[in-house]
C-alpha cells in the first residue's frame, strides 16, 4: 500500500494565520540568533578538556544548527534583507559550522570503518584486538598442541591423519567453508592492521580538529561573528519593503532550485538495487573525491535549504507541515555523505607507503564495502523520493 503524504504545494499545508512577511523572517532569526548565544555561553561554562566534555559537544551542536539556519535564511531570503550584511556575514558562519563540525566527523568516521571492518573480518573482537587475541589464544593452547617445555620443550606429535580422507570428509561436511577459509582469515589479520592505522590516521586528524576548533572559538574572527550575531538577536537588517513581502515565493523558489538539481540526478540507475554504479573509477588513482558524488552532495545541501526555508515560512510557533519524504530523503544523503567521507578515508589509508599487503587488501575490502552504502543511500533516497505526494482532506 503506498504511503500519503502531505503535498507542499498545498494551499491546505501552508502555514494557518496571516500571510508570512518580513516580520515573519525577523523572528526566526532573532530565535536563532538567541539560540546561537545560548549555546555559545553554554560552551564556555561547560569548558573543553583534551577531549571536551559532553556539554560542550552538544553546546558545539547547537551552536551549528543556529549557524545553519541563520546563514540558510540570509541566502534564501537575501531580497529582503542588507546584501552588503548578508554576503559578508554569510561565508562567516559557514567558517563557524564547518569547524565546529569537523571533530565530530572524524569521530563518527573512525567508529563507522572500525563498525565495518569488524563486520567484515567476521572476527568476535573489534578489528584493533584481534591480533593480541590471536597471541592470547596461541598462549593458551593445550599443551598437545604447541611446545611445552615441562614436556621437554617439543610438542607431541598428533595422531597421524589420511590426507586424502579427511580433505574429502571437510569437503562433504562443509563446501563453501572450506575454499572460503584462506581470504577470511586473510582480511580477518589485515583487519587488525587496518584498523590500527585508520585509528592513528583519524585520531590525529580529530586531535587537529580540536585544537583547531578551540583556536577557533578564541580567536578574534570568531568573537566579530558573535558580536554580529548578538546584534541580530535584537535588530535584523530588513529592507523597507520587507514588511509588506511574502516570503512564501522566495521559499518556492528553494524548491525549485532542489527539485531541478534532483532531476539531474541519476534516480533511474539508483533505483535499481545492487547497480554497482558508486564503484565506477573505484581504481582510480586520482585522490580527488569521486565526481559522481558531487551532485548528490548538492542535493542534499539544497534540501537543507527547503527544510530551513519552510521553517522560517512557518513563524515563530513553527505551525508548518513536517513533510516525512523530506526527512527521510534528508537522512538517505546524510548516509550518502557519510560513507563517500568513510570510502575516501579508507583509500587514502590504502596509500600509505610500505603497509603489508593483507592491511592493503582490508582496507581495499573496505573502501568497496562503503561504496556500496553509498549505492544504497542513493536507492533510499531513489524510493523515499518517488513517492507520490497525494493530498489528504
């Protein structure tokens, strides 16, 4: 049965009350604004360690989304306010998200491949301990089995064993283990070694990004974008005519802009399931993202435009519609971000000079493996996308 969903365009989904205008507009980002300082004072009392506190990494949170939403606003609805204001506050608190918001990547990068490798190699314990778990067993084993020098430091021969009868025996017992075993085990052990060496390549970079994102937060750029924001929460540059504008036109036109951008996409190859398309110039050596992910990182910036648009068209009460296509699509690109973010780490941990080859190929394994999230992201979004928006009385 297919799902109904509210159609955006209908007069019956728009916001209830008066037609929104510039007034409207100032509210929102004056609440965000609030919200920015908000989150900005509850940083400072919560402080940052080494690694910050859990406080201040939702205070980190908070002060992005404000960040997000006010720049959204100033682009979607720049016809009515400042453009002078509007152009140089803008690339600011992009500086400002994209900051705050690198830690926190790295961080859900690191714990996403080790998730993978671990699920790949197929292995009871996380890919870093695999290896001091293989000597534990080693170390443990029954004394018939290794060298015991209690027993005169040689291990008893075992009982000798037909070679032919029991390969043929492992054979009708189970077929597929048997050929299987040499790769798994080959990708279990180069799992331990990949993993070692995404942990120390992502901790250092998420260590960077902290020390950067407090330098960030001190420095004297930073303390000019907050100034400005405090100004904003009490006095937003409006033009004269903004008063009497509505702001639904301008929020359409952020609908058109991501319903063409959509259209450019490539919705009927990613409604096929298991296309393989994502793994095209998967061997590339060229250490640029892939292309192909370019629009769909587009897409996904665009929807986050509309999102934020319809919440400003929605005033201060937020009495707009929630529209679950447009979630669910928001959170198939975040999936797609996500692991074309985690492939691209992997590959560039498989250039490491002189890594073993077993590391080589786990980390090949794995760059497939996120690719292939990628190819199912984009069939997620494929299917939330086309379905058909029906009104409901």
């Amino acid at each position: 049965m297919a799902q109904q969903h509210l159609d955006p365009t209908d007069p019956r989904s728009r916001p209830v009350g008066p037609v929104p205008t510039g007034d409207a507009l100032a509210g929102y980002l004056r609440a965000q604004a609030t919200e920015f300082l908000r989150a900005l004072r509850l940083h400072r009392e919560t402080g940052s360690g080494a690694n910050g506190s859990e406080g201040s990494a939702e205070a980190a949170r908070a002060l992005r989304r404000s960040a997000r939403r006010i720049s959204a606003g100033l682009h979607t609805f720049q016809s009515l306010l400042d453009s002078d204001w509007c152009e140089a506050m803008r690339p600011e608190l992009a500086w400002v998200s994209g900051t705050l918001a690198m830690e926190h990547a790295y961080t859900a990068r690191l714990e996403r491949l080790l998730t993978a490798l671990h699920r790949l190699s197929g292995s009871t314990a996380l890919p870093g301990q695999t290896v001091g778990a293989v000597a534990a067993g080693r170390a443990d084993a029954p004394a018939g089995t290794r060298a015991d020098p209690a027993a005169g430091g040689s291990a008893a021969p075992a009982a000798p064993v037909p070679q032919r009868a029991a390969s043929r025996d492992a054979g009708l017992r189970n077929p597929p283990a048997t050929a299987a075993a040499p790769e798994r085990g080959n990708l279990t052990v180069g799992a331990a070694k990949a993993g070692a060496l995404l942990d120390r390549q992502l901790t250092l970079a998420r260590t960077r990004a902290h020390s950067t994102a407090l330098q960030a937060l001190g420095s004297s750029r930073f303390h000019a974008v907050a100034d400005k924001v405090a100004v904003l929460a009490s006095e937003v540059p409006l033009t004269r005519a903004a008063g009497g504008t509505d702001l639904r036109p301008l929020a359409a036109a952020a609908q058109d802009r991501l319903t063409d951008a959509v259209s450019a996409l490539p919705l009927v190859t990613a409604g096929s399931p298991y296309n393989a398309a994502a793994l095209v110039h998967g061997l590339s050596p060229d250490t640029v993202p892939h292309p192909q992910d370019a629009p769909w990182h587009q897409v996904r910036l665009l929807l986050r435009l509309h999102r934020y648009a319809r919440e400003a068209v929605s005033g201060p009460k937020g009495n707009a519609v929630v529209d679950l296509r447009l979630l669910s699509a928001g959170r198939a690109l975040n999936r797609h971000r996500d692991a074309s973010e985690a492939a691209a780490a992997a590959a560039q941990a498989a250039r490491t000079p002189r890594i073993a080859p077993a590391t080589a190929y786990a980390l090949g394994v794995l760059h497939a493996d996120q690719r292939h999230e990628v190819e199912a992201a984009r069939f997620a979004f494929q299917q939330c996308w086309q379905k058909e928006t029906v009104r409901t009385s």
